[in-house]
C-alpha cells in the first residue's frame, strides 16, 4: 500500500480533496484523536467502501477534554498511526497543530441540544461542545461527502449526526459497529492505561451489559436492571460508576419498553474511565 498524504494545514487539505472531487471522486472522512488501534481500522475500511479516497484526521482536540482530564497524558504515536494508515490504504492524514484549529482570537463554540443532554454531559458538561465544534470544523474544512463514527461512543455518534441534520452539513454520517477482544472489552484508545488486572476487570464491562440488556428485554423493571447492573460493576473491580442508562435509540429520551433502545454505562476503573454500550434486543 502507499503512504498517506500527510497534511498539517487547512489550505494543502482543501487542495487536495478538491482535486479529488474534481476527478469525480467520492471522499469519505475519519475524524480520530490518534493511538489507533483496531476500531479506528474498521473505521478506515468502512470509509473506503462508500468512496474513492479517505481522509483521516488526528487531531487531540484539547475543546473536549475539561482541566481536571487525561489531555496532556492522551496517548500520541503519530509515526506508528501512519503506518497503520498506509497498511489499511487511508490516502490521506490531516495532522493539524492546535494552532491551525485554534487560532489566536477563536471564540466559536457550537452546542448541541437532543441527544448530547444527559449521560456523558452530566459528567463531562463541556465535552460535546468541544466535539460538536472541531467536528463541524473538520467538515467545513475537508468537505467529505461521508464520514464514519464508531458505536462504541454513542451519544457522540447521536450527538454528531444531530449537528448536521440541525446545520444543514452535507455530510452523510456512517455508525459503525464496535471493534472488541476476544473477551467483548471495547477497543479504546485509553485501554492503553490498563495493566493486565484492570484488563480483566474491564472485560466484564461488555457481559454485565449484555446480561443487563437481556433482563430489560425479558422485562426486568429498568431502574432494578441498571441498579444491579451496577453493583455488578462495583464487585467486578469498578471504582466508581457514573451511569446505566437505558435510553431510546436514536433521540437517546428515556427508553419505552418494546421500542429500539440502546443500554449505555460509564465507569472508572482506578484513574481510567471506559465507556460502552449494547443495543436491548426487542422483545
Ligand atoms: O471520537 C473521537 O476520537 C473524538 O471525539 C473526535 C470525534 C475525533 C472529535 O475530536
């Protein structure tokens, strides 16, 4: 495979992608903050089935991480995620510094209502502020015709797919499933904190999940499902547990038995926070 491009500014972006299009080619989009790893592969494949070239963008958007958060220990391995983009056949990689996003005087901020109240917000209130607006940015810059959001954050795919139907973005926005290990654990980047114990402990994420969704689906009373759901977590080895939630598929309201719904939890494993979700199969 060749190596991507590898772009750090807008201008030489745009270029590029305009070159493409005037060649007649579709371009589809992976918004990434880097470490890359198996899920943001999947991404990667996905985007070259629905076009003719793909960009990748890696980018740690410091917007979305609060001051008391992991920005600064945020894994960065930008010669390694270029190897791993040429090996999945990504034609090109925007690597922008924090200057190019943010230039001096940047005073923009775009907030999204619907899917991102609640859940991750209540813990991290700035986060989807921070998401919405690099994302709107990346799209305004590298105007792809498709970009492609993993499950595994769910409210941000929710969230995203909310801010261009509210924007007008002509962006189509692809959900793709979420990559795991043998065990279920849900690839991330911060899985890279874990030592072995903690790996053990966060696979039993996913199957209390699963177990939790199977109970509301067989018609446990949800607030009995998600309270033992995460006590579960706590005798597992979780430290703390911000949330189970059950909450309607794509609106992310308040989940209404025999409709789409999607069970979502947050919990902190010592100093590292894993998030997931599953689908609640229909009844
Ligand atoms: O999911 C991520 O990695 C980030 O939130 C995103 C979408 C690249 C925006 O910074």
């Amino acid at each position: 495979m060749n190596a991507p491009i590898v772009v750090d500014s807008v201008t030489a972006l745009r270029t590029q992608v305009r070159d493409w299009r005037q060649a007649g080619l579709k371009v589809a989009m992976v918004p990434t903050m880097g470490a890359l790893h198996d899920g943001h592969i999947s991404l990667v494949r996905i985007a070259l089935e629905r076009a003719d070239r793909c960009v990748v963008s890696i980018f740690v958007n410091p917007a979305q991480f609060a001051p008391t958060e992991d920005l600064d220990k945020y894994p960065r391995q930008l010669a390694r995620d270029l190897d791993r983009l040429r090996d999945a056949g990504a034609h090109l990689a925007f690597t922008p510094g924090v200057n190019e996003i943010y230039p001096a005087g940047f005073a923009t901020k775009i907030s999204v209502g619907g899917p991102s109240h609640g859940l991750e917000t209540d813990f991290r209130p700035s986060f989807f502020d921070g998401v919405a607006t690099v994302v709107a940015k990346l799209f305004l810059q590298a105007a792809p015709d498709c970009a492609v959001f993993g499950e595994k954050d769910y409210q941000q795919l929710c969230v995203v797919r909310q801010l261009c139907r509210d924007l007008d973005l002509p962006v189509e926005i692809v959900g793709a499933p979420t990559v795991r290990d043998a065990h279920g654990l849900a690839m991330s980047s911060r899985n890279a904190y874990l030592g072995e114990a903690e790996l053990d402990i966060a696979r039993k994420l996913n199957v209390i999940l699963r177990r939790t969704a199977a109970a509301l689906a067989a018609g446990t009373d949800e607030a009995s499902a998600t309270d033992a759901a995460a006590k579960a977590l706590v005798s597992a080895g979780f430290r703390k547990v911000d949330y189970v939630a059950a909450r309607a598929s794509i609106t992310l309201e308040p989940w209404q038995r025999n409709r789409d719904g999607r069970l979502l939890a947050a919990a902190w494993l010592g100093t590292t926070r894993l998030i997931d979700n599953v689908e609640i199969p229909s009844a």
